[in-house]
C-alpha cells in the first residue's frame, strides 16, 4: 500500500459483500466507506473524495456505470474499478472507455483484489481524463459484435475501451479468422468518430500496381486505363476510421507513402501535385510476426513503429474455449434473425464436441460450421451427427451427372464446404439458387422430384424457377 493515508469507497447492494471487502482492505493505513445504493454512494464521494471507488455495476436507483459517469464528471482524475458477477461486453467497453480503471468479476475477487487494489492506487496520477459517454448501437443498427467472455476477450474489450477516445493508430494482431476487423468496427464504433466514416482494405486482395491507387486516389491520365479521376479510400474516409488489413503484405514501395501520411498526415493522388490533407485515423492487422519482417527487411522499421502505438492481441479460439457455446448461440441466434425462425438449440453432447474442437479456423471457421449444421439438421435440435467438422465430399454437384438421386442435404454441404474456402463469398444469399437449380440437374427437370428432394412445395418450387429463371421441364 502507499504511504499515506487513503480511502476507499465500496458500494454494493449486498451488505455481506461490504462487509467482506472491508476487512480485506481496512487497515492503519486505509480506510473503507461503503454505501449500498448508487445516489449515496455518489453523495460520499463528494463529501470525502476518496482516492478509489470499487462499485457493483448493478445498483440503484441508478446503475453502477452511471456512478462511474457521475464520478469522473465531478472529478475526471477519479480513479473507479467496477465489480459484478454478470459481465457483459457492452459494460466492460463502455466502462472502459468512461475512464473505469478495470472491470472484475466477482469470483476473480478472492484471488486478486488487494494486487488490484494496490495497482490502481499506484497508477492514480496517471489515469488518463475522463471521455463523454456514447451509448452503443442497437443490435439492429450493429450489424456484427465480438461476442466473448472469457479473460483473454476482457482483455480485449478493455483496449477497445481504452484506445477508442484517442487518434493514435493500433495494431490489431491475431490469427486469420479470430475477427481483427470486428475490433477494428468497435474501435471506431466507440470513437468520437463514430459517425465518419469505416472503410476496410485488405492489403493483400488488391495487386501492387492497383493498391497506390486504391489508396490515395489518382488523377485521369496517370497511367493506362485511368480515363477519369478516382478518389482514394484516404479521401473517402475523411474524419473517419481507415482499416488496413494484412498490413504485413503492404508492398516496400507503398510502406513509404503510407509513414509520410502517418507523419505529416499529407498525401498526393496518383499522376497529381495537389497535396491532400487526410484527417483519417489507421487501424492495422496482421497475422504475420511484423517484428520478424523488420528483421528481415520486408517491412520498414520506422513505419512498424508509427503503426505498432498500440497493440491489441485477439487469442484464437482454443484458447477461450469459455466463448465457444456464447459463440455457437450467437451465430444460431443471429441465423433466425435472418430467417425469421425461432433458433436451432444446442444439445449439451453437441456443445462438448465443439469445445474439443482445436479450430484451426478460429471464429470464422465456426461461424461456416454452425450454418452448415442448421442447414444438414432434420430438426431444431443440433446433435453431434448433425455438425460437420472436417466432413464431406470432394465431389462439386455441378460435377454430378445429371439423374444421379444425391441428397440435397449432400450438395448443401459441399457448396458449403466449397464457399467456405472463399472468405469473401457470403454464405447464405446465393445457396437456394444453387440447390434449386442443383435439384433440377440431378432430376433431370422433374418438378414433383425436386420439390422433394428440396422439402419445399410444388407451388414454392415454381416460384423460384420463376424467380432464377431456370427453365421448366418435365413435371
């Protein structure tokens, strides 16, 4: 503990829990003042400023992040650590980014509460100011969310916390597939800029000669085949968050331009003399070791220094195996949003089969999984038989020929499997198409046939030939 006298202030609904962290804390050095309602809890605080706040998150008449919210406007330098049994991404972040210096679970308490304790009483002078508080998106208006519990994910959601207030660029790193462009989303969903613009560029998708271009924009005449102007994803993104993914392949020529931009925060288009100023913030990711790509003179050490202010490390799947039934339901839940269905459930058998999985593919992989298996079920109850892992046919069904009696439920599969393979191919919108017109093949055009074997209605079956165009035949 510190030298001087101090103060901590507890508040929680529970009276025994007080009690319980008072004796843990009060000593000759520390006193402890505990409150069990928010609005007297806030009162304390301003009658004997005490140098922490440890709170419940669930209190009344208001909450504990409105406490946090009422403290650091009084005093921004407030130094507040919340504690709840019932955790969730959206209080952790939002806490976080509120000036909160950690967010516990309860159960983490009898382990770790006095090396808390102490750490932020040491870090008090210098808690960073207070930023104004933004409320999150609906989940309509929030298309995709980073959906995790565990302490590494915590981890994670107290960066995004942290970071999201500032303008200094972050690198996001990670595994492919453990979702470095949803934090990017969040970093920015959680900004001051949050209501510029996101663009997102995969470094490694666009050819070199194209990426410049892509980037900065070029003037008409620049080079072959530039018979206009083109405004780069720099300009596109003005006030606004850029994220560049796969960094790492940014070729050396590009590296250059990209530090000047960082640096001076200026650029010219393609072919042009103009210089642009570019009020953009940059979000990076990679999978590659960036530290061993300096080394090896691949990438540019002064421009991995710009990038790399902040580091945010996304662990990959089996090792937060606590998130992956939190995960599975989230993408069941989500997948009967789309069809307006109530959500397929998960058997215990089902879910311990998902949790021994090493998930190579991390997140990614496990979201093509769980649509897989909506699609193969027979019922709303996914079993272990119906979640394929590592299964399937190398056989494409345009390879079929035509009459072969193939289930449909196969051909899911192996479009599935095939449309996995290609990360930017949504999985969803163009199967019944596929099957529909798959169905016809196999069936030689016979209508009453395909309707079976697709389980829809003649009537439906007609529909969506009408609808794809694809050519009515025998019946």
């Amino acid at each position: 503990m510190m030298n001087h006298h101090q103060t901590i202030l507890a508040v929680d609904p529970d009276s025994d829990f007080l009690e319980w962290v008072e004796r843990q804390l009060q000593n000759s050095k520390t006193r402890v003042l505990t409150a069990t309602t928010s609005d007297v809890a806030f009162k304390i605080f301003q009658r004997d400023k005490p140098d922490l706040v440890l709170t419940e998150s669930r209190l009344h008449p208001f909450s504990g992040l409105e406490l946090l919210n009422k403290i650091r406007k009084e005093d921004p330098n407030a130094t507040v650590i919340l504690a709840s049994a019932f955790v969730s991404t959206q209080a952790v972040i939002e806490s976080m980014k509120m000036g909160a210096f950690d967010f516990l679970r309860k159960e983490q308490l009898p382990f770790n509460l006095k090396i808390v304790v102490d750490e932020a009483l040491r870090a008090k002078a210098d808690m960073r100011a207070a930023v104004s508080f933004q409320p999150q998106l609906t989940v309509e208006q929030h298309q995709d969310s980073i959906v995790g519990q565990s302490p590494a994910m915590e981890q994670v959601f107290k960066m995004i916390g942290r970071v999201a207030a500032s303008t200094v660029p972050v690198m996001v790193t990670g595994e492919s597939g453990t979702g470095k462009e949803l934090v990017a989303s969040a970093i920015h969903h959680y900004s001051p800029r949050s209501t510029r613009p996101f663009l997102a560029i995969n470094c490694a998708a666009i050819p070199e000669n194209l990426l410049e271009s892509e980037l900065f924009g070029h003037e008409r005449g620049a080079f072959t085949g530039a018979a206009n102007q083109r405004i780069g994803r720099f300009e596109q993104c003005a006030g606004g968050t850029l994220f560049l993914d796969e960094i790492g392949d940014m070729p050396l020529s590009l590296q250059g331009k990209l530090l000047r931009v960082l640096q001076d925060g200026e650029f010219s288009r393609v072919g042009g003399n103009t210089t642009i100023h570019a009020d953009v913030r940059i979000v990076a990711a990679t999978n590659k070791n960036l530290e061993k790509e300096v080394a090896d003179r691949t990438f540019r050490e002064d421009l991995f220094y710009r990038l790399n202010v902040v580091r945010v490390h996304l662990p990959p799947l089996r090792q937060r195996r606590e998130d992956i039934r939190l995960l599975a339901e989230y993408f069941l839940s989500r997948l009967a949003a789309r069809s307006h269905t109530p959500a397929v459930r998960l058997s215990e058998d089902a879910v311990q089969l998902l949790e021994s999985h090493p998930w190579p593919g991390n997140v990614r992989e496990m979201q093509n999984t769980i649509e897989r298996a909506v699609i193969l079920a027979n019922t709303d109850f996914l079993l272990p038989k119906d979640i394929p892992l590592g299964t399937g046919t190398d056989t494409h069904p345009a390879m079929v020929s035509a009459g072969e009696e193939i289930s449909v439920r196969q051909a899911i599969e192996v479009l599935l499997k095939a449309a996995a393979e290609n990360k930017d191919v949504p999985l969803l919108p163009w199967l019944e198409e596929e099957f529909t017109r798959h169905a016809m093949r196999v069936t030689g055009g016979n209508q009453v046939r395909s309707a079976k074997l697709l389980g829809i209605t003649r009537a439906t079956l007609r529909k969506r030939l009408e609808r794809f165009g694809v050519e009515k035949a025998a019946s």
